[in-house]
C-alpha cells in the first residue's frame, strides 16, 4: 500500500473511530513512517541523558538497526539481515505456511505472525506502538503471495491488467513494453533487469487500492518452471478487507483506552471512507480526494495540521541540529538531541521498532519458522 492508505486512511479511519485528531494523527504517523524510516545509523555527540536507550557501535553511542524501509534498487540492500530485518518484517509478513522455508517465508493475509504481535499492541497503551504495528498488517493484505526475501516465489511471468482506466505506471510500462516486445520478450526482461524481490516484478499493482490484474507463479515444490495463474485479484476487495479488520481493531482499542476518545465525533457514514479509499485515480489525486472527504466528512477542518503528512517532522522535533539534507542519508553522524528527546514521536517510533523486531522473531519460531537475525 501507499501513503493514501498507510497515512490517510488510517488517519480517517482512526478519526472515524472516535480517536482524538491528535491520536489519529500519531497512528497514522507511525503506520506511513514505516515506509519512511530509512536511517539504519545515527552516531549520537554530546551528552545523553541517562535514561535514553541507545547502542555502542566501534565504541561511539549510536541509534542503530531501526530502518523499516530502504531502496529496493541499491545492490547493498540484497543481504539477508536487510531482508529478514526490514523488509521480511515490516512489508511481507511471513505466512508460515508451507514445507520449505522459502514458502514459509511468502506473505499471507492476516499472517499468525503479524496477528500475535497487533493483539500485544492492542495491550499496550502506545499509539505509535499501534500504528507502526497496523503497517505490516495492511501489507499482508495487498503483498500476501510474496516474499520480503531475493527468492524464487517472486519470480512471476504473464501480469495481466484488468483495470478500465490506465492511469498507473505500472499500466503505462506494460502497455508500451508489450507493444514494442511482446508478452514473453516483456517478460524476459523484467527477470533480466527486476530481481525477484519482494513484488518488484509485479511493479505497483499489488499496491494500487482499484487495480484488478492477474500473474502466473512457479507452484511446485521444487521450483521446476510448472507456473499457474494467481487468478483474478480485485485490490478492492483485498483492501476494503484490511481496512474492516483495521476498523475493528481501532475500536477494540478505543475500548481499551478510552482517554483517548474523543467527545466530538459521532460518524456513521463508513462507506464514504471506503468510496475514498477505492477510488480510481492517479497517487496525488487519491489524496487531495482523501484530504477533501475528511473536511467533507467533518472529521477534521481545513487548516489542521493533520492533514499534511511531513516525514521529516518526528525527526526536526527530536534533534538540534536537523537539517534535511544531513538527515537523507542511511549513516548520519554528528547528531544533537533535542531537549526534550525522551519525549518526542521519533524516540518512541525507535522504541517500537525494538519492540516489534523482537516480537516479529519470536512469532516467526512460535510458528515454526526459525529465522536468524
């Protein structure tokens, strides 16, 4: 999913929900930062207080290992701890299902694995803790069939777009592509140019809320060539699903803290959410129409900050010394914190995502698949 749905709709959703705008905001924060969060290494100068939990990495006090995401497309990244710790984690929960390891590592719907670790966030009063967690359970509807590793589940031929309206560019690149090369020539080269690597071969269409398309996978075993068709997926349906489970789990942990209600909303109209989150536009339109259906809707008003998404905003209130062009980068040195650190989103998003790699690797053994760090 993209950010018209790891931000938007789970601010409306949350908002919907009764959340607070500021809760909702913190929730949805978390759950599109993950897609965000690309710093592996902060190298921390001056004093610490002594209560920040931090890391000693080559004898220097660091952040370190809290990256949820990175670029597919940097050779760096095909390394299995980068794999199992980001991407296998946070966007292709394994389904634990199958013989061999490399099935057991492909994504499912609503994996065991991501369920246990929602339902210890739903103990916990941490609004960020929740909304990171809502990230790998959304994704485990629209990647479910892949895998967060380089493997041979990955490898998929024949992609079909069913789609009336060609407006993504995963569409654009078929449609020309096939033209010029034809159906097997596009296939060849995009398992000559596109590692089989989480659904990089299926481009974008896994994570488009409208797109009704088709592929064919290798199903045996051994991985003898012996494909089939993944039949006809309709992205609405996989969507809408995430987001009546994501609605349910809101409102279980609304029941659970309820300090965190607000006194202000009484909404009903839910399927005026799903119309926004359903909707057949290009990602920009998705969500200038998100941002018009949540004024429309009377859960937030025009100016409220909760409206624009700013993924540098956690980390300008957390450090000094922040500056965008510093902070752009996997390894950042030098960093000053803020003085009021302790308390600012950032620290606990680096909090959770501890929290979270030690639940994902235990889940992952209570289910049978024993995976190294």
């Amino acid at each position: 999913m993209k950010k018209d749905a790891h931000y938007y709709a789970v601010l409306a959703f949350s908002r919907a929900c009764g959340f607070k705008k500021d809760c909702a905001r913190d929730i949805a924060f978390a759950s599109q930062y993950v897609d965000d969060a690309k710093i592996n290494h902060i190298i921390i100068d001056g004093t610490i207080p002594n209560d920040i939990q931090h890391d000693k990495i080559d004898d220097q006090p660091s952040f370190f290992n809290m990256a949820t995401c990175h670029s597919y497309t940097r050779v760096k990244t095909f390394n299995y701890s980068a794999m199992i710790n980001n991407t296998s984690a946070f966007h292709f929960v394994p389904g634990c299902k199958g013989q061999s390891l490399t099935k057991k590592l492909r994504c499912r719907q609503e994996s065991p694995v991501i369920v246990k670790i929602l339902e210890d966030a739903l103990k916990q009063d941490d609004l960020i803790r929740l909304g990171l967690t809502l990230h790998p359970f959304a994704d485990t509807f629209s990647h479910q069939g892949f895998s967060g590793l380089l493997s041979k589940v990955n490898d998929i031929k024949n992609i079909k777009s069913r789609s009336k309206i060609p407006l993504s560019i995963s569409q654009g690149i078929l449609k020309v592509a096939t033209f010029f090369y034809g159906k097997d020539g596009f296939d060849r080269r995009v398992d000559s140019v596109m590692p089989a690597y989480g659904h990089g071969q299926a481009m974008e269409y896994p994570d488009l809320p409208y797109e009704k398309w088709s592929y064919e996978y290798d199903f045996s075993d051994q991985f003898s060539s012996s494909y089939k068709s993944s039949g006809f997926i309709d992205n609405r349906v996989r969507f809408r699903n995430a987001f009546e489970n994501i609605k349910g789990y809101l409102n279980q942990y609304l029941v659970n803290y309820p300090q965190y209600l607000s006194p202000n909303v009484n909404f009903n109209n839910f399927e005026i959410l799903f119309d926004a989150l359903l909707i057949e536009e290009p990602d920009h339109e998705r969500i200038k129409n998100w941002k018009k259906t949540l004024i429309y809707a009377g859960l937030f008003d025009k100016n409220d900050p909760q409206l624009v998404y700013d993924e540098y905003m956690w980390l300008e209130d957390a450090f000094d010394n922040f500056k965008k062009e510093k902070f752009n980068r996997r390894k950042v040195t030098g960093v000053h914190l803020a003085e009021n650190f302790i308390n600012s989103n950032w620290y606990k998003f680096y909090q959770t995502v501890k929290w979270y790699k030690d639940k994902f690797f235990q889940y992952c053994s209570d289910n049978g698949l024993d995976i190294c760090r």
